[in-house]
C-alpha cells in the first residue's frame, strides 16, 4: 500500500488537484471567438489582396512595357482640353493602346497624370504604353516646315501661307513690301498663319540690324530700308548666288555716278505690284512709261522694295564687290556678263542676241526680264 505522504516518483506525472481538472471545449470556445474568427479573415484577405494585387502589378508592368498594337506609325492630335482619362479613349479608338486602364495607372503612378500635353504626335510601330506616355509627356510634337523662296513678294507670301493646311487662322492685312524674310521655318499643326508671319518680320529685323551695322560705310544709301530695296531688285536680278556681290556692285556704281538703275524687274513691279506675274513680255512702251518704281524713267532708287530679300542679298548689296563695272547682259550660261563701259556691254548684248538667233529663239517671245537688264535696252 502507498504511502500518500511519500514524494512523487521522478518522472511521474503530478496528479490534478481535485476541481483543477481541464476543460476540453474551454480552447475550441477561444478559436471561435467573434474578435479571433474576425481576424482570421482579415488575415487571409490582405495574404490574398496581397498575392492578387501583386499578380496585378505585375501583369500590368508586363504591359506597361510590352509592344502596342500598331502596326504601322500613326500621328494622332490631343486637343487642349483633353484629361488623363480622355487621353486614355482617343489612343485606344486610334489605336495606339489596347489597354486604357495600363495607361491611366501608369500615368497616375509615374506621376505624369498633370504633365500630358496637347498637340500632334507621331507614334512608332509597336509603341509601348511607356513610350507613348514617355512621348506625350515630352511635348515633342510633330513639326512640319515652310519655305518661303527669297524675292517673293509680301502677296505671294501671303498666298503660300494661306495655302499651308496645318497653319490656323486668316491674315487680316498683308504684311508691307520688303518687311519679311525668306526662309524655311519650322510649325507645329495649329500655329497662327499671322504669328508665322510675324515670325518671319521678327527675323528680317534681327538680320538687317546685324547686315546694316556691317555695312561698308561707302555705300551710297542712307538707311536700312534704302539697303532693303536695292537687295530686292538684286535679287530679281540674278539667280546665280555668285553673282549677287556683282550685280550690287553695278548698281551701287550707278548711283555714284547719279545714273538710272535701268532694272527690268522694276518695271514688271510697277506693272503688277506685287500680285503675280506679268504674263507677257516687256514691251518699248513698258520700259518708256513711267511708274513710281520704274527705274528707267526715274532718277534713283524706287521708293520701296519690289520684293522680300533674302539674307544672301542683303549681305551682298551691303558688301558688295569692288568693280567699275556698269552694265550687265545674260550671257547665255544662266548668269551675265558685265562691263565697264556702254561699248563693252553693247558687244555683250550683241553676243547674247547671237547665242539667241542661234538657238532660235525670238527676243520677243522671251519672258519679261530675260533678255538681260541694265542696259539690255539702253537708255544711256
């Protein structure tokens, strides 16, 4: 019989004091608490909100950078009202992305929601929505160029402007003789046909500043316009660049020398005024009958330019070449030949009728101004 007062042998369990017996369902009563359960599901959501959200970023980030749907490249205009989210409609109508919700989340997550800018852009073949949305927010927008020839008149620039169909608006008054400058420049669809031209005027201004101040200080003319109307009937002259030094010279020469400029394309101005061609060719009665820019019957200088100069005419007529030379005639190879005296030059004209019989050509027939100018008609 044991002893109840003897220890407990090693390794043996204690009995449970009478009243201290566990409860089995005490624990199960826990695990199903309201709070426990409660938190158990929010547990396995955010695991699953977790696994799910990052499935979905990473699928997104897979599209974000995966080639677009063109096949070919596409130029598509954003207009200046356009949100994120209108951005997102037009480019998936047009084509360019075939995930509208890839493009409004990266551009929320990139920040670049409040940077899209409105205009014309060109999208390559294949764009990703990171490069189209890399390419909007660049602002780099498709430009076009417009030349303008050198010695057109401020009418036919109108004309060529208005005939531009990515510029916008009218032109209320067409800008004064001489006032522009030829050139190429670049436009963005939607620019103002006036802001162009208002372009152009800045720019002529800029350039005859820097050619006046660099002027040779013997030139005959008093002011900058005096330079822009003698480097426009310059530039009617001749359409050999290597000439133009030469042909200001001329002219320059005969107004030292207080001697009409005798310039046919002065008196097709005053014939037309700038609205176009003369369509026929110079007549006696043309070059004999006075108008304010014919420089056959007047003194000196017309009393504006006869068209807009380029730069290369303008320099020319500011430094122009150091000669005696007088008169020149077209010498049959596309440029002229020049002379220091009306005997020289009538042989010059002598052999230019030459090359004309020769070739079979009538001198009537031959457009206004191509026979030669300065002398090709003599008055001296």
């Amino acid at each position: 019989m044991t002893d109840p007062t003897s220890p407990t042998p090693t390794g043996a369990a204690a009995p449970t004091p009478p009243g201290k017996e566990r409860d089995p369902h005490r624990a199960s009563r826990r695990a199903n608490h309201p709070l426990v359960v409660a938190g158990s599901m929010v547990f396995t959501l955010l695991i699953v909100a977790i696994v799910l959200g990052g499935g979905a970023l990473w699928i997104g980030k897979t599209r974000y950078y995966a080639p677009g749907p063109l096949a070919q490249e596409k130029a598509v205009i954003i207009p200046n009202d356009y949100g994120v989210m209108d951005i997102a409609d037009l480019l998936l109508k047009q084509g360019v992305i075939d995930d509208k919700w890839v493009f409004v989340g990266a551009a929320a997550g990139t920040r670049a929601s409040g940077k899209l800018k409105a205009g014309e852009y060109a999208f390559a073949a294949g764009s990703s929505i990171q490069q189209v949305l890399n390419t909007i927010v660049s602002g780099k927008v498709i430009e076009y160029v417009v030349t303008i020839p050198e010695g057109l008149t401020s009418d036919q620039i109108v004309e060529r402007v208005l005939a531009v169909e990515e510029l916008s608006g009218n032109v209320r008054q067409v800008p004064r003789e001489g006032s522009l400058m030829p050139d190429t420049y670049k436009i963005t669809r939607g620019t103002s046909r006036e802001d162009l031209l208002r372009r152009m005027a800045r720019t002529q201004d800029a350039t005859l500043k820097e050619i006046w101040e660099k002027r040779d200080p013997d030139l005959p003319l008093k002011s900058p316009q005096e330079l822009v109307i003698l480097a426009s009937i310059v530039e009617k002259e001749t359409g050999v660049p290597e000439e133009r030094a030469q042909v200001a010279s001329v002219f320059i020469n005969r107004l030292n020398k207080k001697m009409r400029l005798q310039s046919d394309p002065t008196i097709i101005y005053g014939l037309v005024r700038g609205k176009g061609r003369l369509e026929r060719p110079l007549t006696r009665t043309d070059i004999t009958t006075p108008t304010p820019f014919n420089t056959y019957t007047i003194p000196a200088l017309p009393p504006g330019p006869i068209g807009n100069p380029g730069r290369a005419s303008l320099e020319a007529t500011a430094r122009p070449a150091k000669s005696d030379n007088l008169y020149f005639v077209a010498d049959g190879t596309g440029g002229h030949a020049f002379a220091p005296t009306l005997d020289q030059h009538n042989k010059n004209v002598a052999r230019w009728r030459q090359i004309e019989r020769e070739r079979k050509v009538d001198p009537a027939a031959l457009p206004a101004g191509t026979s030669g100018t300065t002398g090709a008609t003599p008055v001296d």
